[in-house]
C-alpha cells in the first residue's frame, strides 16, 4: 500500500483552523459569559427597585394614614419647633415605618417617615407638608338654637366674654345672650321671664342667617369630618364624673373618659393633672346622652339630645343636633353652645346652670380640633 503524503503547507493549515475555532469558543463563551452577567445585573437591578418601590409604597401609605387619621389632640398641642415619633407595620405586613411629626408653624407640619421593605430592608424616605383645616364655629354667642325653646328656672345664659384662662388676650365687647332665627319662639318662664336670665348685647338677637350651616359645617371642615376624626368615641348613654388622668406624669390620651383638664376653672383654680391641661379632645357622642358630673374641654359634639344635669362643667364647644335641656344644680358651659333646640325648663333646672360666652375658649378648641391635610400642591417629596 502507498502512505497518504501530505502536500507543504497542510500542518499550518491545520493549526490555523484549529486556532480560528479556539478563537470562536472564546468569542461565544465571552458572548455568553456578557449575557449572564447582564441578565444577572438586570435581574438583580429589578429586584432591588422593587424592593426600593415597596419601601416607598410602606412610606407613601404610612404618611397617608397619619394624615387621613390626624391625632390632632397630640399633634395641635405641639409647639411650633417640636417633634413627634411614630413607627408601625404596613397592613399587609410587607413592611415597616419610622418617622416624625414636626410643627413648623401654627398652621404647617412636616411628616418625614422612612418606609422599609420587610425582606431587603430596603429604605425610602418620603417627607408631606400638612396644613391644618381651621376650624370655625359660627358660635357668636352664649347660645346658639333654632325652632321652639323654653327658658326658665335659675338658669343663667350670659354673653359677657369670660377669661377662662390667664393667657387669654383680655375680655371683648359682650357678645348676644342667645342667639336665634325668630326670638318670638322662645319662651323665657318663670323667674327668666322678660329674659331675667339672660345677659348679653342683645339679650337675645333675632339672626335669619342662623341655618343649617350654622351647626354643621365649620370652615374648613364640617360634621361628618370632625366627628369621623374625633380623639373620644362614645355611645349615647348617662357619664359620670368624667375627669383627667395622668401616667407617669403624662396626659393619658388613651383613657375615654379623660375630656382634658380645664385649668383654673371656678372650682379649680390650679390644674389637678397639669399634664392634660393643652389637652383639648373633640369627644363625639352618638346618641341621646346624659351627663351628671366631671369636668372637661375641647369640642363636643352629640348626634341626638344632650341631658347636663348635676355639677358638669366644660370649656369649649357643645354641639347638640338634638335638644339641650340642663337638670340639678351646678352645670356650667365656658365657651359657645351650638344646638338645635333647647329645654332649660324650671322643673329640671334646680340650681345655677350657667351657658357663657368666651371668645378665648372658642379660638382655643378652633384650633386644638383642626384636622390636617396634604397641600394641594408640591406637598410631598422624596428625601435622600
């Protein structure tokens, strides 16, 4: 047999070939290598904005919580510069939420929260500026009603600007004893008759204005927003001996049936908790409801008729959908009363149950009771 010969140059090109196909392993091995990473780095850039977007989602809806639920018993008490600590979970679990409200002004708060993905511990911090919803109570008078009344008893409805406080700016005009759509539906009896007890410029002032408007809607804000963020629930039924209580030294704003210390008030010239006294709750009682001894402040508002009998006293506002009618001895109202009808019979009315005026009360729990709301706009952004 005759051996296979090779032509010259057959062995380089054998090597070329073999270098040539090293090369292309290289090159698709390289190629490879570059789509596992970017695919790697992609999948893992995506991981983390998720993580880092389910951070700002806990933030974003921490933020919004504290705002559509504004604790405004803690948070309007604050003085303008302070700060307040809050932290929690996010509902579903998913996450977690450190911050603070801050009071920059009267009116502006800053709500700075940092959210945490649970799993990563991912974090974005998102800060919303907050204005106050001012209240205003059309309360421009001892008295405030509409429809038939009857006032008689000893009784005492005075207009004259109390001072219930050593802060308050100093006494106004005197304001109208009552105040009502058509005086001549009122009936004053007995030892009020020719309005004997009632104290005021005018004693009592006939206002057409007075309406619907009058008693639910407050400025900003009106009945079914302030009694949805009220700091005290309740349903109607009789209270007694409503009063402040502390621990530890602090207000305890948890107690429901702490209504916040009204300092220096008649029979308390001094506060007996000091630490409720910038405490002023807006108290929603829904219900006919009978009250028949403690003390109290802030706003207070009764979906039904509202029964004071005994040694009650309170500054701030009432407002009554229903009737007011005061019984026993010792009721005493510091502020401005808001009700659709009223009852101070002499049969109930035994002893010197007294409505005053107080324009310094008013303008207090106008402002202690405000809910908060984002700005409109630019109210929010994402702080690094």
């Amino acid at each position: 047999m005759r051996s296979a010969r090779r032509g010259p140059g057959a062995g380089a090109r054998s090597g070329i070939a073999m270098l040539l196909a090293l090369v292309a392993v290289i090159i698709v091995g390289g190629v490879a290598a570059a789509v596992s990473a970017a695919t790697m780095i992609e999948q893992r850039t995506g991981e983390t904005v998720r993580r880092h977007n389910q951070a700002f989602a806990v933030a974003d809806a921490a933020a919004g919580e504290i705002i559509g639920n504004w604790n405004s018993g803690t948070y309007n008490s604050m003085a303008v510069g302070t700060a307040t600590t809050v932290s929690g979970t996010s509902p579903l679990g998913t996450g977690s939420y450190t911050g603070s409200v801050s009071r920059v002004n009267n009116e502006i708060f800053l709500v700075d929260i940092v959210g945490r993905d649970r799993a990563s511990q991912a974090r974005q911090r998102l800060g919303m500026l907050v204005k106050l919803r001012i209240l205003t109570f059309d309360a421009n008078s001892a008295l405030t009603t509409r429809g038939p009344g009857r006032v008689s008893g000893s009784g005492v409805i005075d207009g004259t600007d109390a001072q219930p406080w050593p802060e308050c700016p100093g006494a106004g005009p005197m304001a109208p004893g009552i105040r009502h759509p058509n005086v001549s539906q009122l009936d004053f009896q007995g030892t009020c008759a020719g309005m004997a007890c009632v104290t005021g410029n005018p004693q009592a002032l006939s206002d057409p204005t007075v309406n619907d408007n009058t008693f639910f809607n407050y400025g900003e804000s009106d009945w079914a927003a302030l009694s949805s963020a009220a700091n005290i629930v309740l349903p109607g039924a009789t209270y007694t001996g409503m009063e402040p209580t502390a621990s530890g030294g602090v207000c305890n704003r948890l107690d429901a049936n702490n209504w916040g210390e009204p300092r220096r008030f008649l029979t308390h010239p001094l506060s007996t908790v000091i630490s409720c006294t910038g405490y002023f709750p807006t108290i929603f009682l829904n219900g006919d409801t009978r009250i028949t001894t403690g003390r109290g402040q802030g706003v207070m508002l009764v979906n039904g008729d509202l029964e004071l009998a005994g040694n009650f006293r309170f500054i701030g506002i009432m407002i009554v959908r229903g009737r007011l009618r005061t019984t026993g001895t010792g009721a005493h109202i510091t502020g401005g009363v808001l009700a659709a009808n009223v009852d101070l019979d002499d049969t109930f009315v035994a002893g010197n149950a007294t409505i005053q005026f107080s324009r310094c009360a008013i303008s207090a729990v106008q402002n202690s009771g405000a809910p908060g709301a984002l700005f409109r706009s630019r109210g929010w952004t994402q702080i690094f």
